[in-house]
C-alpha cells in the first residue's frame, strides 16, 4: 500500500528577482534574430566549406569555417541553381545572403543567396580580358583546329609526374590501345613556374617529332590552382602545335584559356585519353569484318572458276557433242544462205524485168524532150541572128581591119570604112565626123 507519508516534498519555487524579464524560448530566439537582422544583414563572409550536401529537394547544407570557428550555412534551391561551378569541401568561397537563427534547433544560420570561389573576381575578370583578346586575333576560330589522327604512331602526355591525371590517362590509354607508346613530357601543373614549364614541355614534344597527338591534362581545381592554364603564351604555344593538342583540365565545369585553344576539349583528364584513339577493341573487331568479307569473296571466286572449270571439263570431256552441234549450226546457216541466195536472185530478176518494160518508153520520152529543147534553142538562136537587124534598115560600120566603129568620135575625115547590110557590104570614106 502507498503510504502518503512516504512521499517527497516538493523542491521550492525560486523567487523571481526584481527587474529580470523571463522569456519563452521562442520568443527570445526571434529577439535574438531581430538583433541579428537588424545589426549584421546582409553580410558577405569568406571560409572554407566543409560538411557540403545537396537535398533531393535541391537546397543545399554545409558549413563555412576557418581558424577561430564556423557557422551553419543553407543554400536554397532557387539560389543554388544559379550557381556557375560545383560547390566542394574544402573549396575556399566568399558568400553573401543573411544570417539569422534556425528556431527548432535554436542554431546560428546563414541562408546563402549567392556564391563565388574567392579571389574568382580579379582572376576571372583577367581571364575574360585574355579570353576576348585571343579570340578576337582567332586563336579560337574552329576552322583552324585539326581532327585527330585515326591511329596515331604515337601518343604524347604533357603533366605533373606526381599528378593523379597521369595515372588516369596512362591507366586509360593502356586498356583501350596498350599497342601505342606513350611518351611523357613532364612539367609542373600549378604554381607560378607551372607556366613556364608547360610551354617548355610542348616545344620539347614539337622538337622531338615522336608523337601525333599530344595531351595537355591535369586534374580538378580551384581557379586559382589551374592559373597556369590561362598564360597567354602557353596559349599561344598550344596554337603553333606541328600536330593535334587535347586538353583535359580539370573537370567538366573548368574552362581555361587553353581549353579553347586545343584542337579538342575534354571534360576530363581520363576523357581526353579516350578521345585521342580508337579502342584495340574496335579495330580488332573491325579487322574481324573485314577478315570475314575477303574470306567470303575468296569463296565466292573460288565457286564461281570451279563451275566454269566443271563446265570446260565436260565439253573437252565429250567433244562428239561438241561437233555435233557445231555441223547442226553450220547446216542450219547453209540452208539460210541457199534461201537468202534464191530471194535476192528472184528479187533481182523481176527488177530486171521491169527495168525492160520501162525502158523504151522512158528512151522515147527522153528524145522528144531532148527534141523540143533544140528546137527552142535554135528559135532563140534565129531570133537573136544579126541579119534580122540589118534586115530591118540597120547596117554594121566597121574599119577595115574589121574592127567595129559604134561611135563617131572614133572615126576622122578620110577614113575607109566598111558598112555591111543585110545583102552585102559597101566601102566607103568618112567626110567629116558630126558628133551629136
């Protein structure tokens, strides 16, 4: 049984003190929240990210951090779209949005309304004013860019030694073609002599003349950490290139100046071994086809002579058959020749034939027209005969050499003329010339 003496007393009530306000939880969170908005927002605050992770929703959880300590951060949705690179830990950013409490966990919180690498400004502004420069002189222009070789001789790597990227490409290229060489030109991939470095690399490959294809690669990074990749004489190293420059820098996201001078841009280190040749695969697979083809129409030829040399034998084999035919042939041309023969003699015969029958009367009416020709001939002779002239009172004057006189400016007093008219002739001599 419970024994009510038993039961413990209650603890006192503290006195309230004079001039202290009590608060309920809530309401002191969104006081402090105020002061917060009120005093700090917006805010813009630079530190590393750690502890980054993105909702299904799209909204995005890390914190920012340095030396002294860190702050919760969200990033939500609408502003983490807007977002131009792949946030990361460890990544140095600046952020700017405003900071105020999470109330069910009574946490500080920042909600990010926008992000950037830090230091990306005066970097990327840089990068953007040789990016227009070098595109403007057609650094960039596609119609100068090269396909890569089909199967290269040989494949050359411009990178770190210790870059991870080496390990992938080379990993790469000996799974998919171990039959090509691959020939590394070693040279530093960050830092202010990674520059220098890399061009001294290239004009060592261009030199040497081993290669038909070279890779530029190097892992992911910072801006900061692939600045080499923006040095305008690299670029315009690159652009000299005797042979096809692939650049594989970073990751997808990261551009550099020298992604846009390649020939080619890979995402990635590793894609960039990829591109460069075919797969053994593929070709041993193709080699197979075109194996199979040339098998195929070996045997097709081979088919198509032993039936003609089955067909050949059996002629030679049986050549009674073979003259048999061939007399059959002969007597058949013999009698067309016969019946062509009697068809063309007849044919001729009753040309022949006709000719006769039409013979005299085509000679009879040739004469007669032969005939009435002469004759209008003669009537045109007779009507043109001088006779006729004299006949009519005219008379022909001539010298008497025979020469005649038409006009009378030809002849002088004294002179023997000759007149003939239509019965005969009469000399006579010129008095005296009257012209008219």
């Amino acid at each position: 049984m419970f024994d009510a003496s038993s039961r413990p007393e209650k603890p006192p009530v503290p006195a309230r003190e004079p001039g202290v306000r009590v608060w309920p939880v809530g309401s002191l969170l969104r006081a402090i929240a105020d002061s917060l908005e009120a005093r700090f927002n917006p805010v813009a605050v630079q530190g590393e990210i750690t502890g980054f992770s993105r909702a299904a929703s799209g909204h995005c959880y890390f914190s920012l951090k340095d030396e002294q300590g860190q702050v919760r951060c969200a990033m939500f949705r609408r502003a983490a779209s807007l977002l131009d690179f792949a946030p990361r830990d460890g990544q140095l950013v600046e952020l700017r949005g405003r900071l105020g409490v999470y109330e069910p966990r009574g946490e500080l919180q920042l909600v990010v309304e926008s992000m950037r690498q830090a230091g990306q400004g005066n970097l990327f502004e840089q990068f953007l004013a040789l990016k227009a420069k070098l595109e403007a002189e057609g650094l960039f222009d596609a119609g100068r860019k090269r396909a890569l070789p089909l199967l290269p001789r040989a494949i050359g790597v411009v990178t770190s030694l210790g870059a991870a990227a080496l390990h992938d490409v080379v990993s790469a290229l000996q799974r998919r073609v171990p039959h090509i060489p691959v020939v590394i030109y070693p040279a530093s991939v960050q830092g202010g002599q990674a520059a220098g470095e890399l061009r001294e690399a290239l004009l060592k490959a261009y030199r040497r003349d081993e290669v038909d294809v070279l890779l530029l690669v190097r892992g992911g990074g910072a801006m900061e950490d692939l600045w080499a990749f923006n040095d305008e004489q690299l670029a315009r190293t690159i652009v000299s290139s005797p042979v096809p420059v692939i650049s594989g820098v970073g990751h997808e996201t990261d551009f550099t100046i020298a992604d846009f001078c390649a020939d080619v841009r890979a995402p990635t280190p590793t894609a960039a071994a990829e591109l460069c040749a075919q797969p053994q695969a593929v070709w041993l697979g193709t080699l197979g086809l075109v194996l199979q083809r040339m098998q195929r129409g070996v045997e097709r030829q081979l088919q198509s002579h032993a039936q003609r040399l089955d067909w050949a034998a059996a002629r030679v084999s049986r050549p009674s058959h073979l003259v048999t035919r061939q007399q059959a042939r002969l007597a058949g041309l013999a009698q067309n020749l016969r019946h062509a023969m009697r068809s063309a003699l007849t044919h001729e015969t009753l040309r022949v034939q006709a000719l006769g029958a039409e013979l005299p009367r085509e000679v009879a009416g040739s004469l007669q027209h032969s005939r009435q020709r002469v004759e209008r001939a003669q009537l045109r002779l007779e009507l043109l005969d001088p006779k006729l002239v004299l006949q009519r009172g005219y008379a022909w004057l001539a010298d008497m050499q025979g020469h005649p006189i038409t006009r009378a400016r030809a002849t002088h007093p004294g002179q023997a003329v000759r007149a003939t008219l239509s019965d005969g002739e009469v000399d006579l001599t010129v008095s005296a010339p009257r012209l008219i």
